[in-house]
C-alpha cells in the first residue's frame, strides 16, 4: 500500500532502510578495531589481561564502558517520507 505520490512498496523500503542503518551503526560500534590499550583511554586505570583478550581493541576499562552505557543519548530520526504528518510526530 502506499500513499500520495509514493509507489507500491515504497513503506517496506523505508522500514528496511531504516533498520539497515542501524544495524551497520551497531555493528560500527561494537567492533573496536586495532590494537587493545594497556591503560583506559579515559581514566588510565589498567586493563586486565583477560579483557584484552576477550575483546580485541578494546580502549576502556569496565567502570568507563559502564558509565558512558548509563548515559542516555537522544538520537533524531530520519524523516525519509517528508510528509507533514510524519514531521508533526
């Protein structure tokens, strides 16, 4: 079903494409990549040897991971349909 000027389908592409995009920023983030630090980036405590081996590139000890996880971020979305109705949500 679509809508106005939109062909046929054009909803399940923008549900796709939406989802796509964040699992590609999901998986970006999740992946350290290079080298594991021996000290945290931020507070430059040491990192034990079994989480350096457990996730390779890894930059931050627990308690800095954990802190910066509570932190709540707003994210906007996108507004791939332009319509009036989809900006007034």
């Amino acid at each position: 079903m679509a809508g106005g000027w939109a062909k046929d389908g054009a909803v399940s592409e923008q549900i796709e494409a939406s989802i796509s995009d964040e699992l590609a920023r999901m998986k970006a983030r999740r992946a350290p990549v290079g080298e594991s630090l021996t000290h945290c980036a931020e507070c430059e405590e040491p990192i034990p040897d079994a989480r350096r081996k457990a996730i390779p590139g890894v930059k931050l000890c627990v308690d800095c991971v954990a802190e910066r996880d509570a932190v709540f971020k707003v994210r906007g979305g996108i507004n791939r349909r332009g319509s009036k109705d989809s900006q007034l949500k």
